[in-house]
C-alpha cells in the first residue's frame, strides 16, 4: 500500500477559544478504510472537514502524496436539495463539472443502480425513508468515482437494521470502485466491522492515541462478525475508548 | 360527503347573510342612500359596469405594475444584501424607515413631487416591496449549510451557487413574501389613490368611491367595494395557486393534509 496523504501537526481552534485538535498526526493509506472512533466532540468531524478543504488548519499541513484528487463528502443526515428528484441530486456533482443531464445519464443511473434505486430516480426526497435518502446522498458521493471517500457518521441517525444493511452496502460499492474510505463514527462494533484500521481520538482537543489495524479483506460481509479478528478488534477499540475517555478499561 | 360541506356550508352562510341583510333593509324600509339592499348593490354593478370596470382596471394595472417593480426591486437587493454584508448594513435601514412610515403620510409628499399616477404607483411598490425584501433575505440566509459545503467540496462559483442552490430554497420564502405583497399592492394603491383623488381618465376604483360619497351615490359606494374586495381575493387565490404549483412536489408547506 502506498500513502494517499500525510496529516502532519494538524492543529484547528475556533474563534471561540474551543481548541478541536491539536498535534494531529495520521497517514491514510490508498485504498484502505480507516474510522476515526472517538467520543462525541473528540474532533472527528473537524479532522474531515479539513481534508476535504471546507475549513483550513491553524497549525501543521496536510500532503497529498500525489496532488488532491476528486472528494465525495457523506455527512450525517442526507443533505439532499428537497425540489430535486433523486436524479437530479445524484447528477449535481457532474452538473456543478459542466456535464448536461444526457452526458450524466449513463453515469447517475450506474450509480442509483449501485445503491439499489434506480426506479427512484424520479422520487423527491421527502418521498424517500431515511435508510433511502442516505443511499442517494451515497450514490452523489460516488457518482465521480472519487479516490476518497469522507463520511461523517453517515448511519448514526439511521434504525439498526437499515445501518447493517447500509454497512454491508457501502462495502460492496465501494470495494468495486477501490474507494479510499475515511468514516468518523462513535460506534466500537460498526468501525470493527467496517474497518481496515482504525484510529482512536482523545477528546478535546482531539489527536490520535491508538491506531489498530483490522485483519480480514476489504470486502465483508455477515461472517466476519463470527471472526477472532472482529472480537479482537472489538476488544482493543473499547479498550483505547476508555482510555481516550480516561477511564479505567 | 365531507368535501360538499367544505364549500357549501360556508357559501350557505354567506347567502343567508346577504338574506338577512335583504330582508333587514327591506322590512325596515331603510332609504338606499343610507343603506342599499344587496340586489340593489348587484344592479348598480352591472348598470355601472363601464365606469367601474375602466376603474378596475385602473387599479388592477397599478397594483401589479407596483408588484412586478417591487418582485424585481425586493429579490434583487435581496441577493445583493446575501453577497455582502456591508451592503446589507447600509441599506437596510432605508428599507426599514419606509417600512414602518405609513404610507397614507408618504402619499401626499410625493403628490408634490410626482404626477398622480406615478405617486400612487410608487405608494403601491413602497408597501408592496418590504415584505419580498424581508421574506427573500430570511430565504436567502436560510440555505442549508451542508449543501453549501457540498457546493464548496465541488468547487461551484458563487453564481452556480446562487442558481442551483440559495434561489430554489429561498423560493418558498419568497412566495410567501409574495402573498403579503399581492394584498399590500392593492391596498397601497387604493389608498395613495384616495390621497390623490385624481380625477378624469386615470381614475381607479378608490376614487370612485370617493366621488360616489360626494354624491350620495351609496350603492356605487358598495359596489366598488365590493370590486375592490374581490380584487382582493383575486390576488390571493393566484398567488396561492402559483405557491402550490411550484411547491406541491417538495414543500411540506405545500403538502395535503392528512396524508
């Protein structure tokens, strides 16, 4: 594997005084899928707003290795345009690159298809479920086939069902596309199985404090919760949560 | 079985209160000059027809010329107020100091200054204008800031953004803004009218309530009102109508009751 960027030193305070991270150090590597665990307000969410370029560092820098490539963003709710279908929502990110709605086409539907939606291409969003909404807002994400991929605990709002119905998806997309994958989420159990590694944030000001790599393929399913390597990692992400927490494990 | 009492049980009321009304002068004996029967009303209406439709006339053009001016003035300086906050400090004051003067005080300064009509024009758009301003500003500020982000992950330029993004969501804002005005148009108008009290060819129905007051010609009185209120109403099942037909699709604002 070779690195697709460098964060180095990241530092982010806000105008209030509020100091989000500090002293960020992490690699993500090309093709991988890595979680960002920590508690609430740990500064998961700043750290990815960095990378993908909404918000700029106080201190340290972030290197791409070989130029910032194409970014889809997932945030937690869906955050689609309510007046558009679920057509048009998909097809913004190549209409925002200059591409008309037949040049798109082609390209939307493979990925409506991909999240299983393509006869709700002409549905609004209000006339979509939750676990849908999230599926188009994934289909937008993806429809440039970006080299990565930033989630903001995309499932967190979501039912339990609809979220391991979600998780199994996301990897079967995104394992054909070789999307490089970074997912802020609270939940041990769902970075476990989602993960290649994971990195665990103190709370404020947030840095990394364990890093622990999941053994198993890119692409899961089901089985893998029955694996040593999931219980492993399940044991070791709560063990570094509670330190993160300071608490004792 | 419900939707028949929907309608017809208020149009019910409203023809037994024009009954009652009826019967009420009828009985009484009450002189026309002081209140004429509602058939009387009728009659003058369609025997006055051609001096009140002119009127109306008169009064419908200047009430959405006012409009169309106040849209194009409102929305614009709406999104020049949502490039810059400068300018919004600056300006919005004078928006606010026409707001809150009332009109019928404005009305005969610019009587000085201006011919009747386009006193009475500028009366309308003063009252209309405000709430396109106020309701396309909150419209504009109101843009989920998510898709703003994914606007700016996506490298889109301010006028794409404009476009594709701060437009369509302030749109429902901005027909209800719209609502207000359509009504506060003809209001505006009738009023500046009335201070104006201009005579002739350009006469709307303000002035024709006036004159008919001068003569002692109550029924005409009433069936100008009744116009104007009717103008009225005009104005708002349009805009309602426009409103549904853009936002049925997405708008909860829009949506059907009981679904």
């Amino acid at each position: 594997m070779s690195a697709l960027l460098h964060l180095r030193g990241l530092g982010k305070s806000f105008a209030k005084g509020a100091e989000a991270l500090a002293d960020l150090n992490l690699t993500i590597e090309d093709g991988e899928f890595l979680s960002l665990l920590g508690p609430s307000g740990c500064g998961k969410s700043t750290a990815l707003r960095l990378i993908a370029g909404l918000m700029s560092p106080n201190a340290g820098s972030i290197d791409w290795v070989s130029g910032q490539p194409d970014i889809g963003f997932v945030f937690q709710d869906a955050v689609l345009m309510p007046w558009a279908s679920a057509f048009d929502n998909v097809w913004l990110p190549l209409r925002l690159a200059g591409l008309s709605r037949e040049a798109a086409r082609k390209d939307v539907e493979a990925a409506l298809d991909s999240v299983g939606l393509l006869s709700f291409a002409h549905a609004f969003p209000r006339e979509l479920s939750g676990g849908m909404k999230m599926r188009v807002s994934i289909a937008r994400a993806l429809v440039k086939r970006p080299k990565l991929l930033l989630m903001d605990e995309p499932f967190a709002a979501l039912d339990e069902i609809t979220r391991l119905k979600l998780n199994d998806d996301l990897l079967r997309v995104t394992a054909e596309l070789g999307t490089t994958i970074v997912f802020v989420t609270h939940s041990v159990f769902e970075s476990a199985y989602l993960s290649n590694r994971i990195a665990v944030f103190s709370g404020r000001p947030g840095r990394v404090i364990k890093t622990i790599q999941v053994d198993g393929p890119r692409h899961r399913t089901e089985d893998f919760r029955l694996t040593s390597a999931y219980a492993q990692a399940c044991k070791q992400a709560s063990a570094a949560l509670h330190l993160a927490m300071g608490e004792p494990a | 079985m419900k939707r028949l009492t929907d309608w017809l049980l208020p149009l019910l009321v409203f023809l037994a209160a024009l009954g009652l009304w009826e019967v009420l002068v009828r009985v009484n004996e009450i002189p026309h000059y002081v209140l004429p029967a509602p058939s009387l009303v009728g009659r003058t209406l369609i025997e006055d027809w051609g001096i009140l439709s002119t009127a109306l006339w008169v009064t419908l053009t200047i009430t959405f010329q006012a409009l169309l001016a106040a849209v194009i003035g409102g929305v614009g300086l709406a999104i020049l107020f949502s490039t810059s906050r400068v300018v919004e400090r600056s300006f919005f004051p004078f928006a606010v100091i026409l707001q809150v003067t009332p009109i019928v005080a404005i009305a005969p300064l610019l009587l000085v200054y201006l011919e009747p009509r386009q006193a009475v024009l500028i009366c309308a758009f003063l009252v209309a204008f405000f709430p396109i301003l106020s309701n396309m500003a909150l419209g504009l500020a109101s843009t989920d800031h998510h898709l703003i982000d994914l606007f700016q992950l996506y490298k889109a330029s301010r006028w794409k953004q404009l476009i594709l993004l701060r437009l369509p969501a302030a749109l429902p804002y901005f027909l209800g803004g719209l609502r207000i005005a359509g009504g506060l148009a003809l209001i505006g108008a009738i009023v500046a009218e009335i201070a104006a009290g201009s005579a002739g060819q350009g006469a709307g129905l303000a002035f024709r309530i006036l004159e008919a007051g001068f003569r002692l010609n109550i029924p005409r009185m009433f069936a100008a009102l009744v116009l104007i209120s009717l103008a009225g109403i005009l104005i708002y099942v349009l805009f309602t109508m426009l409103s549904w037909a853009l936002l049925s699709r997405w708008h909860d604002s829009a949506r059907e009751r009981g679904l």
